[in-house]
C-alpha cells in the first residue's frame, strides 16, 4: 500500500503537469477567400506564419468550410469578403467574417484572442502600406500596452500548475486515506474490540491520523523536490512556511476524512462522498478556472473551500515570496477550520450507538 | 452478584430484539446464554459491554452500571465479539502486546492467567492473524480478552465455526479460567455445549424461555420422547407428521424424536401405522429428553 501512496499521486504530478495547460495550439485553421488579392493572400500567410494555426485548407465557399467544421476537420474558419481590398483602401473600413468552434468554451475564447491578436497587427502594418497620404489631419492615435507578469515573467503555467497540482495530491491522498481508514474497521469489526477498551476517543483519534499526517508532509517534500527537479519551478519564499501552512491543513482535510467515516458504514459510501468533496474543491479551488469569474454565490462557497486557501498560499509563497504576515489571513481561516471540523469529528465519533 | 440484568428491552425500528429480559449471574458462574441465530444474544451482549444503550431497563456488570458507569465496565469486562475482530496484519505477539498497551498493562503482568491458552499458540507468535486457523484465532482472541484480567468475560459465540476437537479444547479451557474466578458469560447455538454451563437461559426471538441448571432443564420437560427410527428416513418423518396423534416430530441424528399427545401412549399402535404405511425395520424405544428437545418444546 505505502508505494502505492507515494508512486501513484507523483505520476499524477508529472502527468498533469505537463499535461494540464491553458495554451491552445495546433488549432485547426480553414478560411474562404472570396477576394484573392494581395492583400487577402497577406491576412492568410500571418495566420500560416503563427505557431499557433495549422493552416489546413482554402476552402471554396462557406458552406463547404461550415460543413468541414461539423465533421471536426476544423477549428476556426475566417471568411474573407468579396472586394476586401478595394474597400479597404476606399473605405478604410472593412469586416471579417471569423467562426470558431464553441464546444469546448475556454478554448474558443484563447482562440478569439489569438485570431484578434493576429488581425490587429496585420491592420497596424495595412495603415502603414494603405494610407499613404501624408497630410492627413488626423493622425490615428495608437494605445499600445506593455504588459509585464510579475512573478512569473514568461506566463510559464508550469509555474503556476505545478503548486496547485502539488496541493491536489495532498489534499487527495490524506482524504481517501482517512475517510476510508475508520470504516474499513467498522467494516472488519476491529472497532468494536477497541470500543470496550478503556481507551479515550482523543487518543484512538489521533493514533488513526497521525500516520496519514505523516503521509502528507511526506508526499509535500517528495512534490517540491520532484518540481524542484523537473520543472525547476522558482521557489522564492520560505520552506518553512509552508511546512507549517501544510501542517495546519492537513488537519482540516483530516478531519474531514474522519467526519465522512463518522456517518458511512462501508468504504464504499465513504470513498462515494469522499469523491463528491473533492471533485467540488478542486473545480472551486480556482485552480483550473479563476475564482473571481465565478457568480456571486459559487464565490460564497469558495469561502468554505480549504484547497482555495492552500492554492493560494503555495502560489503566494513559492512565486511570490510572501512572508508570514501576507498569508495570516488563509492560515488564520484554515486554522478555524481545522479546529471546528475536528472538534465536530470528535464529538459525532460514538463509540455506543 | 456479577451480572445483574433488569427488563432490559431494545428494539432496532420495528424489530423487538429484546423484550424485558432479567437474570443474574453469580460470582465465578459460567453461564450460558442459548438460543437460535437472531434470538437477541449478540444484543444483549453489545448493551452488557457498553456498545449499545438499551431501551428500557438497567443492567450492571461487575457492581457498574452500564450506561453511567460504563467507563469502569470497560477496564474490568473482556469481550470476545462473535466475528474475530483482532487486527490481521499484526502477528500474534503484537496483538497482545497492543491489547495489553490499551489496557494499560503489560503481557508479562498477567501472563499466568493466559499460560495455558498462549503457550498453544505461542509457535506461531510471528505469524499475522489474518493467516491463523479459526482455532488459532479463537485462543488468540481469548488471549487477548484476558489480558487485563477482567472480573466478567462476555464470550459471543465463541465455538461457532470451530472444528469439534477445537471446541471441546475450548471449553476445558473456559472451565479452567471459571476456577480463577471470573465470571463468564457465553453464547452459543448449539445444545450440546449447553450442558457444559452451571446455568443456562433459554433464549428465543427477544425472550428468555427458561433460566436454570442444564439438569433442571430437561426435568422440565413433561413429554415422554422415543426415538424412532426405520429404513427410510424422509418417509418416517412425513408419516409421522401426518399421524394424526402426535405432539412433536424432530429429527436427531440417526433417530426421530417424537412425543404423542395421548397420555396413554402405546408404542405398539405407532409401529402398525408405521407397517401401514409401507415401513419396515422399525424401532421405538424410549430415551430420555436433552436441553434441543426441551428448547423445542419451550420455543413451540
């Protein structure tokens, strides 16, 4: 069993380390020009030139580009008008016709960008070529931001992932581990012997979840080396800090665990909430999608959240660097936390029913 | 007085597991608490180990009362559960040794109290107790029980599953302990153990038939009962069932056992119905009546 814990979840940290990432590419690109200009041929060649597009077809009409979308030979589709450049240089004014496919949401919406991105620069470099005359009376005003990412300056989502997934693993295994730990005597009948035993609720308590304690600091610093190691993930404030957040928060999940396997009688129903708990934390955590795009209710929620805190913290002090004082107020909640659902886990745990 | 049980009643929802159940049990007793599968013992049991809170009623065990002095029960009973419910992965040696750690004693303080019972065992010390044989667990977890020399010992059927040699090594075994002056209560579905016990309650679907010495038991019983037997088995009982004079009808090993309601009873006029009815090879003689007959009669 011990391998098992410590094999499986640092498998989970590489795999989905590399594999969870926000960046959309090799996206399927297909276009109908209907201008066949210079101009037009220019717009296409940019999305060719992007690492991001896999330039896949010219297609004659929309209809038929429309069709290929349906079978998912293709992403996005850019419709290129009739008279695209002779508008444009009479006009100065043109539109384009972009069609993404929006099954999956959040790739449609990195797509967007990308696609906007590409055409703007091309229409900062047109203004160049097209507008040709010089005595203009308006010169068009550009805005251009410099956007600089602090604390993490290549939006490396290594960098960021590798924390939050670390904090998955932990908050995971001491869960299972622990929610299924009482049960399984329940199940075995070993809790009935330790039940007519002189021994005081607190201390066959801690005796079942000191180990598991033991288990997440030591699965904690297997994690850090391993992204130490192999994602040479930045790591700019202090370890101990962190070991002794860790070492508050476990014990909320923990308690939890030991909560769950208060009111189940088989491994079967504890492993079945124990699954409902963590797939809610980890979609809420703020993890995968930014809390601050949640309604105002699911925020509400997130409150309750205890990996929300500890992906807070771990990010905070591994990218950033904040000292004691900038995660009081996650290590204040969590030590709360800790202490209600553990005193409420001592208090449902009977040994007389 | 060790055990003293008063109208104890529980019910599970709908279910009445026990219904105002009384007796006691006197100092160094074996007693022996019989009965079928879902009669109530393992219930009774759970409320006299301060597992389970009775109903009604009140109980004390070793002068403590089960509900408000529980935590005293708890340091002076030894409880053997019906399903073995030692740890599997620990080998013997460390199941005692955590047993005894609990109870806040050691293996060595009282080790001539489970001398006889360990040195049995003792060979295979570091073998886990998931891989002993069913008599091997049972000796481990009467160890176990022992270990803080409890003043009462609750035994749930303790030979259920148990070979006979097994069984009957069991029993020599609880005879030796009663001599140290414990208590012992023990549960059991079969008969035969029955006359083993000083005293024994009766026990059937929540109520207790008869408490007495096994002895009295049978002399309770009013019916003459004979063994009948012939060359076809399964026959003999459907005639006998369709007789229109009998009481009772039982098999017993290699004999039915049967009464009549008549009180002038003659075997003679069985044994020509048994001819009419095409069975040959018969046999009736008269025996006298066991604690299985006498449960039969009672639980009618």
């Amino acid at each position: 069993m011990l391998p098992i814990i410590f094999v499986l979840p640092l498998l989970q940290l590489v795999i989905l380390s590399n594999a969870a990432t926000f960046e959309v590419k090799n996206i399927k690109f297909g276009y109908v020009d209907n201008d066949r200009t210079t101009t037009s041929r220019a717009l296409t060649e940019k999305f060719t030139a992007s690492t991001y597009f896999n330039v896949l077809t010219n297609f004659t009409s929309l209809n038929k580009a429309s069709a290929a979308m349906l079978k998912g030979e293709i992403d996005v589709v850019l419709e290129i008008p009739n008279h695209f450049e002779r508008d444009l240089q009479k006009e100065k004014y043109n539109n384009l016709g972009v069609t993404i496919n929006a099954i999956d949401g959040a790739a449609a919406g990195v797509e967007n960008v990308y696609i906007t991105q590409i055409i703007q620069r091309f229409n900062q470099n047109l203004k160049v070529n097209l507008v040709q005359i010089p005595d203009q009376q308006i010169q068009p005003i550009n805005i251009k931001t410099i956007p600089l990412f602090w604390y993490n300056e290549t939006l490396n989502y290594k960098t960021f992932m590798v924390p939050g997934i670390l904090v998955l693993l932990v908050t995971m295994i001491t869960l299972f581990l622990s929610g299924m730990n009482i049960v399984r005597e329940k199940e075995i009948g070993t809790l009935e012997q330790i039940n007519v035993t002189p021994i005081k609720k607190s201390q066959f308590i801690v005796g079942k979840l000191f180990p598991f304690w033991v288990i997440g600091i030591g699965l904690l610093t297997i994690g850090l080396i391993l992204a130490k190691v192999i994602f040479n993930i930045p790591m700019i404030g202090s370890l101990l800090l962190m070991y002794l957040y860790t070492s508050i928060y476990i014990f909320v999940v923990l308690g939890i665990g030991l909560f769950i396997s208060n009111f189940t009688e088989t491994q079967q129903q504890a492993m079945f909430i124990s699954w409902f708990f963590v797939v809610v934390f980890i979609l809420m955590s703020g993890l995968f999608t930014p809390i601050e795009s949640m309604p105002k209710w699911a925020q509400l929620i997130t409150e309750f959240n205890p990996i929300k805190y500890f992906v807070e913290v771990m990010r905070m002090v591994m990218l950033k660097g904040s000292g004691f004082l900038d995660i009081l107020p996650q290590l204040l909640k969590t030590a709360l936390y800790a202490f209600v659902i553990n005193g409420l886990a001592v208090w449902s745990y009977k040994k007389t029913n | 007085m060790s055990i003293n049980i008063s109208n104890i009643s529980k019910s599970y929802k709908k279910v009445k597991a026990l219904q105002n159940i009384s007796f006691k049990v006197e100092t160094g007793e074996l007693f022996g608490l019989i009965g079928p599968d879902g009669a109530g013992k393992t219930t009774l049991f759970r409320i006299l180990t301060t597992l389970l809170i009775a109903n009604k009623g009140t109980a004390k065990v070793a002068g403590f009362d089960v509900v408000s002095d529980y935590k005293n029960i708890r340091n002076s009973v030894g409880y053997m559960p019906g399903k073995f419910s030692l740890y599997q992965d620990l080998t013997i040696e460390e199941n005692l040794e955590f047993f005894a750690t609990i109870f806040g004693t050691t293996v060595e303080e009282n080790y001539d109290l489970i001398k006889d019972i360990y040195m049995q065992i003792e060979p295979f010390k570091t073998r886990r107790a998931g891989k002993l044989s069913g008599g091997m667990k049972q000796k481990l977890a009467l160890c176990c029980a022992l270990i803080h020399k409890p003043k009462v010992l609750f035994l749930d059927e303790p030979t259920t599953g148990v070979d006979p040699v097994s069984r009957k090594e069991f029993w020599e075994m609880l005879k030796r302990l009663q001599q140290k002056n414990i208590t012992i209560l023990v549960s059991t579905p079969y008969m035969d153990e029955a006359a083993l016990c000083d005293r024994i309650a009766l026990i059937q679907n929540g109520k207790i038939l008869e408490i007495d010495t096994p002895e009295a038991i049978v002399k309770h019983n009013p019916n003459q009962i004979y063994n009948v037997s012939a060359d076809n088995m399964y026959k003999l009982i459907n005639s006998l069932k369709t007789y229109k004079h009998n009481h009772s009808v039982y098999p017993f090993g290699e004999f039915v056992h049967y009464t009549d309601r008549r009180t002038d009873f003659n075997p003679k006029a069985l044994k020509v119905y048994l001819e009419s009815q095409n069975l040959s090879n018969i046999h009736i003689n008269k025996t006298v009546a066991t604690i299985e007959d006498t449960f039969m009669e009672l639980a009618k």
